[in-house]
C-alpha cells in the first residue's frame, strides 16, 4: 500500500500543479470563465469577484499540489485534497448534465476537455485523494516543520508573482491560439474533407387543432391533411472547428475588411479595445502617439472594439481620435489579448508582437526595423523567463536535495536505534 499511496500522492500532486500553474499565467482568462459560469447560472452578482475567485483558485491549486509533491503539511494537505475533490467532483456532474458551459476550464487554455472528461478525470483524482487522506497517519514526513512551512510559503510568493506579473503585463505563457508566431488566416482555414457539423431537422404539422414533430424519415410531407407548421435544425454532432473561429473586421462604412487586412503585405497595428468606457485616460495620449507614429511611417493603425457605434462616436469625439474602429467579437477579442486596451502588430495575417497597455511602446524605439524589433523584445522576454525556470529550478533541487539527506539521516538513526 505503501508504493500506491506514493504514486497517488504524485499523480494528484501534479494534477493540482499543473492545473494551478496554467491558471496562475493567466488570471483574466480564469477570470473569464467564472464570469461565465455566473451568468449562465444567473448569478451576476458574484461576477465582482471572479477576479480574487480566480488568483484565490490558482494559488490553491498550485501550493496545494506542491505541498503534496514534497509531502508537505501531508496532515493539511491530504485533507485539502479530499475536500477539494468532494466539492468540485458532483459540481462538474452538474455542469457536465447542464453543460452551461462547453469547456470546464479547469486547466486553463493548456489543454481544453470537455465537462464530460472533466468528471471522469475528477472521479479519479477523487478515489486516489480518498486513498491519501485514509492512509495519512501511515505516511512518514521527515524533514522539519519549519522546512514544510518555508516549502508553503515559497509556494505562494512563487504563484502569487506569476498572477500579478501576468496580469500587470501579459501571461508569460501563451496558451492561446493568438499568441505571437500564429498566423490568423491560416489557423481559421478548415481543412479539406474535415468532418462538418451533424444536424436534425425536425418539422412541426398540424391535424385537427394538434400540433405533432417530425423527423426527417417520417415527416408526412405527401399527406394534405397535416398542414406545415414549423422547421427547426438541432445539431447532433461537432464537426471540425478551426483554432480561429468568428474572427473579422467590419464596421458600417467599410463593410467587411478582415481578408485585406490579414492578406497587407505591409505591418499593421492593431489595437484591441474591446470596452471602451474601461480604457484608462492615461493610456490614450501613448495609443494617440503611436497612431501619429504609424500615420508618418505610412504603417495602416486601427482599433478592433466590441462596443457599439454610438458608443465608438462619442469615444472618438471626446478624446480626439485620429485612427478607425471597427467590430470583432467581444470573445475573439478577449482571447487575442488579455489587455483592454492591448496593441498587436501583424504582417501578412501573422502576429509578430503584443503589448500589454503597461508597456506599450515609445515611437522612437520603432523607427528601425520592425521585424527585427519584435523579434529581440520576444528574445528578451525568453531570456528573462528562462532565468526565472533556472532559478525555480535549482530552488526545488535544493529542497529535494535537503529532503533527502533528511530521509537519509532519518534512516541512520533508526538503523543506530
């Protein structure tokens, strides 16, 4: 027992790492999905706190599931585990039922399953942390408590950095399939002989003052005593969806520009406002002076929103707006960055920067090459991300290293005993 309650704890342990750790890099698209469920739920109230729910959840997640790894506060932990799972597993029945809400989001964008999967993977990290928390006297910790407290905390500074750093700036994982490197049109292009969506169609006739449904096989289009009511299309089964969906650039004046914008041969900027009564005033006067920039370097800079005409008039009469806006999907626009406003920078459909409103760029700083430019900044970003992997690392080695040499000595004064 002693070998599956090891495996358990390492299977669970990583689950509540991983699954904390994808949430942590991106706290507004857990943000997202809670709101989400709220309002499927008619709980709008609660979308208030979908922001502290979210960096709340994460970090539990993650320092939970570290705790388990070391066997950290095994009594604590193991209990947490077990209370976790008795909430969330018949909770994801409920959504699985309902299905208020296609995907769960329990591991972010990293790796998207369905409500369904989402429930069977529940009942087994359920059954592996009812294992853990019977057999909690029987497992032996041995490295101090002091140790198990700086591993905790450690823990949380770690995630908690990760959430505001990715918040205050953009994720430092991009999960997303807009993330710097993709190419828009071709990650919207359905392949040849792809499955397509699978429809029911069901017809409603009337006889003698009854109303009856029908189905494709024995609708009584040749009997004049039903007369044709109603048609209706139910979709039985998913076909292919293409990593990009519902994707375009339109507004009242222009109509639909999306192809000449993604097929430009030249760089374009794109601004991603997608509520424009939320973008703080002092961002404006940096977006003004990169349109200004664009303009005087012939460079096409527009703005998507998801907001409506009158609303774009007013914003644009107010603050003296030089550049165009047009519609996108306010989900699209979410996804494309977790920015309100965020700048993109594309060439040919292909996405080769994104700023966070906190660091957009001076115009000066843009006068060389901009593929160039867009490429040392990712290189920077990297090289900034790699050091903090290397030094995450070798924290862990260490904390491994002093368990072991603890389970060691342990051992030898049993052996002396």
């Amino acid at each position: 027992m002693k070998i599956v309650r090891f495996v358990c704890r390492i299977l669970v342990g990583l689950v509540f790492t991983f699954s904390g750790f994808v949430k942590a890099v991106d706290p507004l698209g857990s943000t997202y999905k809670f709101s989400d469920y709220f309002y499927a739920f008619g709980m709008d109230a609660f979308v208030s706190v979908a922001f502290p729910l979210a960096i709340f959840l994460s970090t539990l997640e993650f320092v939970l599931g570290l705790s388990l790894l070391f066997n950290a506060r095994k009594q604590i932990a193991y209990s947490l585990a077990l209370l976790f799972m008795l909430f969330f597993t018949p909770l994801t029945l409920i959504l699985a039922i309902s299905n208020p809400v296609t995907d769960c989001g329990c591991f972010g964008d990293a790796l998207v399953i369905t409500n369904w999967q989402t429930f069977g993977k529940n009942i087994v990290i359920l059954v592996f942390s009812l294992i853990l928390f019977l057999g909690r006297k029987k497992e032996d910790t041995t490295y101090p408590i002091w140790q198990q407290n700086l591993l905790v905390l450690f823990s949380i500074l770690s995630v908690l950095w990760i959430s505001i750093f990715s918040y205050r700036h953009l994720p430092i994982i991009d999960f997303r399939p807009y993330h710097i490197g993709a190419n828009i049109s071709e990650s919207m292009v359905i392949p040849e002989g792809a499955p397509a969506d699978q429809y029911r169609s069901i017809f409603k006739y009337q006889k003698n003052g009854k109303v009856k449904e029908f189905d494709e096989t024995n609708y009584p289009w040749q009997d004049s005593t039903w007369t044709f009511v109603d048609a209706t299309q139910i979709k039985i089964k998913d076909g292919y969806t293409p990593l990009i969906h519902d994707f375009s650039i339109s507004n009242e004046q222009q109509g639909d520009i999306t192809d000449q914008i993604l097929h430009d041969n030249s760089y374009t900027f794109i601004l991603i406002a997608k509520d424009l009564s939320k973008i703080k005033k002092d961002v404006l006067p940096k977006i003004e002076a990169l349109s200004l920039f664009a303009m005087e370097k012939n460079i096409p800079f527009l703005a998507l929103t998801a907001s409506g005409s009158a609303e774009i008039e007013s914003f644009k009469e107010k603050n003296n707006i030089s550049f165009e806006f047009y519609n996108t999907d306010e989900i699209q626009l979410k996804t494309i960055i977790r920015s309100n406003p965020g700048l993109i920078l594309i060439k040919q459909g292909t996405i080769l920067n994104k700023w966070h409103y906190n660091d957009l760029p001076k115009p000066k700083n843009l006068n060389g090459d901009l593929l160039a430019y867009s490429i040392t900044q990712h290189q920077k970003l990297n090289i900034k991300l790699i050091i903090i992997s290397i030094t995450s690392t070798l924290l862990l080695i260490i904390s491994l290293f002093i368990l072991l040499m603890n389970r060691k000595a342990v051992a030898k004064n049993r052996l002396q005993l």
